[in-house]
C-alpha cells in the first residue's frame, strides 16, 4: 500500500506534493506449513516493511529519487522451558497468526529490524540510463551484514540490471539479470518506454 500526496506543506520546508511517498506492506500471511507432523508445523516468514521515498529533483532529462525501508520478520519463537533435571516442563512453540504481529516485537523489539537506504538517477527523455546505489544494514547481533550496492539500467527496448555487491568480508557478488524484448524502433516503442510493462527494482 503506497501513499503519494498531491499537496504536502511542510513548515519551513514547503510543498513536498508529488515528491514525497510512504508506504508499507505485510507479506507471507498464512497458516504454518505442516509436512508430516503437525506439531512440528513451521511458520511462513511473515515480513512487515516500511518505505519512504522523496524525489529531490525532476526535469525534462535527469531525476533522482531517494528512498529509506525497514523491514522486520514477524516470527516468534518460544524455546522450551525444562528444569534444572532437564524435564522439559513447556514445549517450544511458535506463536500463530495475528498473534505473531504483535508478539514478534517482544523479541528484541527493533534490534531486529533491517534498514536500507539508496539513490537512484535517471537520465533521458523518455528515460534511457539509470544509476543506483544503496546500503544495507543488520543489527550486529542478529545478522551483522552491512554492505553497498552499486547498480545501472536501462529504459530502452532491451532492458536489464547489473548490480555489484561489496560487503565488509571483502567478498564480492556480481548479478547481471538481463530482459530483452526485440522489436522495430518506432511509435510504438516509445509508447510502451513511457508506460512499462516491467518494474525494474534497484
């Protein structure tokens, strides 16, 4: 669900109509999923995500659009309980839905929420050539990445991604996901480069 007012007067800073977007998403709603033993069902991991996007500018032929997300897994977890015996007195359970939503915060509150953030510039008329670049971040208690990722793409009738990621290991991955549509150059490309059919994601 995405939010994106026309009109936004903001004090000292004025009218961020059109420029500024916020929106949120819950994904992974269901049911455990159980295989043989439905005592030892697994939850689906539900994912509660928030964004923020502003565009700093926009003219004829440039634009450039930041963004900042959160996201946080809403899955709880219970261990067992055992005495000092070791007789297990409680089972280890996973809370179920909605109940999930709200207990999944007790664990850890916002420790385990990831934030990323990224820029993204267009340049052409229709848009031709895309710039990217994004950070990531994971508490250093629960996960610990932390890397940039630098990307490029393109508007035009064969579109496609390459994307490099520097992580603080010192590893590198590269990932060149590639689309290509043939067809003549004429009318009615430059129709569909301004309404396309695919959403490239940087």
């Amino acid at each position: 669900m995405m939010y994106r007012p026309t009109e936004l007067n903001v004090p000292l800073v004025g009218d961020l109509g059109k420029k500024f977007s916020v929106g949120f998403n819950l994904s992974n709603l269901g049911p455990k999923l159980t295989y043989i033993d439905a005592a030892q069902a697994d939850p689906l991991p539900t994912n509660f995500r928030l964004g923020f996007g502003y565009k700093i500018f926009d003219d004829e032929y440039n634009s450039l659009t930041a963004s900042l997300d959160f996201s946080r897994l809403l899955v709880r977890r219970r261990p067992a309980v055992v005495d000092s015996s070791g007789k297990v007195i409680t089972a280890a359970s996973v809370d179920g839905l909605p109940k999930a939503l709200f207990t999944a915060w007790g664990d850890n509150g916002f420790k385990k929420v990831i934030t990323s953030a990224g820029l993204e510039y267009w340049y052409g008329a229709p848009k031709l050539i895309a710039l990217r670049i994004g950070y990531f971040y994971e508490d250093p208690k629960f996960g610990n990445r932390k890397f940039l990722t630098f990307g490029a793409g393109s508007g035009m009738i064969c579109t496609g991604l390459i994307s490099a990621t520097f992580r603080l290991l010192k590893t590198t991955r590269c990932q060149i996901p590639f689309d290509c549509r043939c067809s003549s150059v004429g009318t009615g490309d430059s129709e569909r480069l301004d309404n396309p059919q695919t959403t490239p994601q940087g």
